[in-house]
C-alpha cells in the first residue's frame, strides 16, 4: 500500500519536506506507519511525531488502527496553541475539518471561523481613550 503523507508546521520543518510517500505491506496499521517514518527521519523527527496527530483519511488515528488498503492519505499534525503531548480527539477532528476543507496550516492560511469559535474583535484604541 501507499501511504501520501503531509506534514504540517513544526512536523514538515522536522522532516524536511511537506510531502512524501511511504509504501507499507498490506495489513500495515499506524503504528507500523509511524515506525517507518521514525526509521526514516531520525530522533528529531521521532520527537515532533511523538506529540502529533496523525489522521488518516481526515480522521485522528491511533496507533492500533489498521491503515485502509490502497492509496491513503496521512496528515501530521503538530500541537496547536495550548497543545499537549497527546491531542484531544475534538481538536483533531477540528484540525481534519480543516484540512479537508483544502486549508492547511501554514503561515498566512486563512482558516474557517467558524472552526476556531469565537473571534475577538480588534478594539480601536482611540474608542478605549488610550
């Protein structure tokens, strides 16, 4: 099987590219993915992997789950702001929503508001009298 990854922020910093594919034996699940490309990478990449999200086909995966067969897509996810080790399954699924919507995750995207709740509104600082 073939696995098209893409890696995001931090992640795609620590593995040097946004993209790659990576061909696994049928019957492979993520952990044996996230083997591979620890194998790969290196330590500093196994570092950044450990505290990502990995979706597969737009949904958080964990490492028991076996990859579909065929052409799958993977995307790794750093931490976001206020991020721990290990992602909630809610901001992962929010993450996919955008990602599915064709946004990524770099410097200067625009990202759906509706994914990221309330938006402050810039307050004009001659309105506060400063």
């Amino acid at each position: 099987m073939t696995v098209n990854l893409r890696y995001f922020a931090a992640v795609a910093e620590a593995a040097g590219v946004t993209e790659e594919s990576v061909s696994l034996p049928a019957g492979a699940t993520v952990g044996d993915l996230r083997a591979a490309l620890i194998a790969a990478r290196g330590a500093g990449f196994a570092r950044q992997l450990a505290v990502s999200a990995l979706l597969i086909g737009g949904a958080h995966a964990d490492d028991a789950a076996p990859l579909p067969s065929g052409a799958v897509r993977a995307d790794v996810l750093p931490p976001f702001a206020g991020g721990g080790a290990e992602p909630s399954a809610r901001r992962a699924d929010r993450v996919s929503q955008t990602v599915r919507r064709g946004r990524s995750c770099r410097a200067g995207a625009q990202v759906d508001p509706a994914l990221l709740g309330e938006v402050p509104r810039r307050v004009d600082p001659a309105a506060r009298g400063l």
